[in-house]
C-alpha cells in the first residue's frame, strides 16, 4: 500500500517557487493546519513567494492569516501579509497586538526572534494605522529588532515610516546576517537596510553587493535616492 505525503506538505514542497494565483492559493489550507510546523511553512512561503496581486485576489486569505495568528503561528509572515490589506478589521486586529511583548516570532529560521507586537506594528502601518509608527522607532534600539527592520523594509507601504527607518544606514552594529559563520567582516544593520530598501523601492541605479559592506558614499547615494522617492 503506497503513503501519501501529507497534503500540506505537498503544498509547501510545490510552493518553494510559486509564483501563481493556483500555487499560492494551495498554500492557504497549512495557515491552519493542526501542525504548527506546517502553519509556519505556509506563512513564511506565501510572504516570501507569493506577490501583493496574487495575495490580494485571495479572498480566502485574510480570514485564514487571522486565524493562523490566533493559533499562534510562530513565523512572522503571517501578520505581515496582513499588511496587505487595509480594510477596518484588519487594521483592528493588527492595532490590537502593536503593544504585544509575547509570544515571539522570526521569519527566517536564522533571525533572533522579536517580539510579536513588532511584527504587527510593521503590518499595521501599512494597512493605514500611522499609530503603530511609534513601535517602530522604538525598534531602532534593540540591535535583534532594528535587524528584523532591515529584513521586512521591501513590504513596508508607508512613507513616514520609511523616511524615519533611514535611520537604520547610518546604524554600525554587526550582525551576523548575510555572511558565512565566523567570516569577517561581518555586516552591519547600515548594510542590511540599503539591501532592503534597494528592493523597496527597486533602484537599479544602485548596484547591491548582497554579503559585502557599503562605503559611507553609497550609503548617502542609497539615502538621497530613497529620500527622493519619499518626497
């Protein structure tokens, strides 16, 4: 008698490139899946693969996103999806978890984990909540969490809070994101956040060096280029 893999994580498998409204739709059942390990794999997968006009076409989503929340749903990604939309209740329910210290949450299994009330705080500006701009910049302290900053910058649809997380090129920390275990240099926050905000706002002008450090120069070029998109 043949096995079959289990449904979610045929879904997942297929999804590691999906690009489709059918593959990402495929995806949406593991949002609330019984396992926690599959809840995390759908959310991480449709935030990273699946694009803001396949998501927004969904209208299964929304409702599955709160739910995969609720369950607990250790990956980031499934409030941050929420940020895609901005309807009212919406909105609602991310404000209403801004203020959160726990649980915690990643997005990537290699990110330090912050605490969920960021993660929401990151959605809620982009589906019209300017509130939850303060929870930002007081991400801007702790160095796990000004990373985390860097990492979502490409879904953040709100220009005040990206003209006040410019901040972050100017920002030394290292971290040990974006190159090999115990390789030097090591980047910093200020290198992660030009990757991030290149993809944001799609500069070509700009030439990314994924794992290398930025000069002081490119970071003000990133910054003028960023600042005139805002403006």
């Amino acid at each position: 008698m043949t096995t079959r893999a289990p449904w979610w994580l045929v879904a997942v498998a297929v999804a590691c490139a999906a690009q489709t409204a059918s593959e990402c739709d495929g995806l949406v059942p593991g949002l609330t899946s019984a396992s926690a390990d599959a809840r995390e794999r759908a959310a991480r997968t449709l935030y990273k693969r699946c694009p803001v006009d396949v998501t927004g076409a969904m209208g299964n989503l929304r409702a599955s996103l709160r739910k995969s929340v609720e369950l607990g749903n250790a990956n980031a990604g499934a409030l941050l999806l929420l940020g895609r939309y901005r309807d009212a209740e919406t909105r609602e329910f991310l404000e209403q978890r801004v203020a959160a210290t726990a649980p915690k949450l990643k997005l990537d299994p290699w990110q330090k984990p912050v605490p969920v009330g960021l993660a929401a705080a990151v959605a809620a500006v982009s589906a019209g909540s300017p509130n939850a701009r303060e929870r930002l910049k007081e991400a801007l302290k702790p160095v796990e969490e000004a990373e985390f900053l860097t990492s979502v910058l490409p879904s953040i649809q709100d220009n005040k809070s990206l003209d006040m997380l410019l901040a972050l090129l100017v920002d030394e920390r290292t971290v040990s994101t974006g190159v090999p275990s115990g390789a030097t240099p090591r980047r910093r926050i200020a290198d992660l956040a030009a990757d991030g905000l290149a993809s944001r706002f799609s500069l070509t002008e700009f030439k990314v060096r994924p794992g290398d450090r930025y000069t002081r120069g490119e970071l003000e070029q990133i910054r003028r280029l960023v600042t005139a998109k805002l403006r």
